[in-house]
C-alpha cells in the first residue's frame, strides 16, 4: 500500500512537468523560470532514484522518479536555450 502513495505522490509532481516544458518550449523565454529550483529537483530525484538501489527496494516506483528525472532535465534545457534567446532579443533590441 505504501508503494501505490509513494507512486501517486510521484505521479502528481510529475504532471506538472509536461505543462510546464511546453510552456518553456513555447514562451521562449526562461524569465520567470529558476535553475536552481529545478537543480534541487533533479538533486532530489536523483537521491529518490538512489533510495530504491540502496534499499533493495527496487520496483515499478522507481520507473516514475526516471521519468520525473527526465522530464526536469529536458525543462533544465529548455531554460539554457530560452536564457540563450534572451539574450538575442536583448542584443536585437540595442
């Protein structure tokens, strides 16, 4: 039972993620968007990932942490291209 929680609770973080790449993707803008934010994101997957080798407690679960990994790493991009398209505008607006 406690493996269906931890899985809703992954599943609800990661819905939040499709939305918001798309919003990066097409914003094209990474004002308003923190790095560190989504770094800490991509810290704390990365330790949930972790949890479940060290544990032996490797099961389904640890398919939503990969997947919430990807998607903040493809929004952590996003963010490094938008911040490069920041610029451009800036420097067209000089």
């Amino acid at each position: 039972m406690s493996e269906l929680f931890e899985v809703i609770m992954v599943v609800c973080f990661g819905i939040s993620w499709p939305i918001s790449i798309h919003k990066s993707w097409v914003s094209r803008t990474a004002k308003g968007k923190s790095l560190v934010f989504e770094v800490f994101l991509l810290i704390g997957y990365a330790f949930g990932i972790a949890s479940k080798f060290i544990s032996g407690h490797l099961n389904y679960v640890v398919i939503f942490y990969i997947i919430n990994f990807i998607a903040v790493s493809i929004d952590a991009s996003l963010y490094f291209r938008n911040r490069r398209l920041d610029r451009l505008a800036e420097e067209e607006r000089v």
